[in-house]
C-alpha cells in the first residue's frame, strides 16, 4: 500500500472547522496502560502504512475496563478521548498477556480442528494481530483483525487513485 507521489495536484487547501491537524489516516484510543508491542500490535504504529493519532482514556486501564464489575468510570474519559480525535476505540488491548506465536497457532490450530466447518478466524484482541499472518498460513482461513479493520477503515478515509491499463 505504498503510495509515492500522492495528492501531487494540490493546489488549494482550506481549512476546517474544528481541524487543527492534517494529514492523520486514523485515531485510535488506547488504554492508560503501558505494555510493550510488538509490530502488528494496535498501540505499535510503526508496522501501519499510514500515519496513526492516539489518544490516552486518562485513567483506564486494562483491569478496570476489563475485570472491574462497574465500568461507569471509564465512559467519560473515552468520550473525552473519542471526541479529541475522532478515534476508533482500542477496547481490549491484551486480554491475556504474553501470548507467543506458537500458543497463538496452537490455540487456532485446536479451534478449527474442533469446528473444521467454519470459513474464517477472527482475532479480536489488538494482542493477536501480530501472529494472524502466522496463523493463517496453518489454517488456510480468512483472518480478520484489528489490522485487517485498520486497513479498511484506512481506505474509506483516504481512497486510492486507480492507475492501469486499457
């Protein structure tokens, strides 16, 4: 999805309302909770192909948005955060901590061995996303992820110019 050379016919800008910045492909929320990830993961923006804005839910963290029976306290600061940036919330980031590629293949592996009916694996914890390459490679399936909704969020924000031949 490399793009050289894009919007080279500029000419005009004009500002809007309420747009202080430019040039953002997507805004995610992410949860006050420092975790590394590795590339792949929704709070690593260095493995997407376009620019990435993140705001902080100050004071969520995983266990409270997770564990916690009463949630009301996280609402405000995540519309707070989602009305900042426009952002597409990051809910839960890690719901099991350290999962490795093999726990991941295994795990997926065990799944469509138990339920070979099924046409295709979703992987709805940011958490996973970096092994879903891995895991379809052994399941032969469609995999859906954060970074398969990234990207398509991505192109309905900023569509592509079609170049080819007749």
């Amino acid at each position: 999805m490399a793009h050289s050379n894009r919007d080279m016919g500029i000419n005009h800008i004009k500002t809007r309302k309420k747009h202080p910045c430019f040039g953002m492909g997507l805004g995610i929320i992410v949860l006050d909770d420092a975790y590394p990830g590795f590339p792949g993961d929704v709070r690593n923006a260095s493995a997407f192909p376009f620019p990435i804005q993140y705001e902080i839910a100050a004071g969520v963290d995983n266990y409270t948005l997770v564990w916690k029976e009463d949630k009301s306290p996280c609402l405000e600061p995540i519309k707070r955060a989602a009305v900042c940036t426009k952002t597409i919330p990051d809910r839960r980031p890690f719901a099991q901590r350290g999962h490795r590629e093999e726990d991941m293949i295994r795990v997926c592996s065990e799944f469509y061995s138990a339920h070979s009916d099924i046409g295709a694996l979703m992987l709805e914890c940011t958490g996973m996303q970096p092994f879903a390459r891995a895991v379809q490679r052994v399941a032969d399936l469609p995999v859906f992820s954060w970074g398969t909704l990234l990207d398509y969020a991505y192109s309905v924000v900023v569509h592509r110019d079609y170049y080819g031949h007749v």
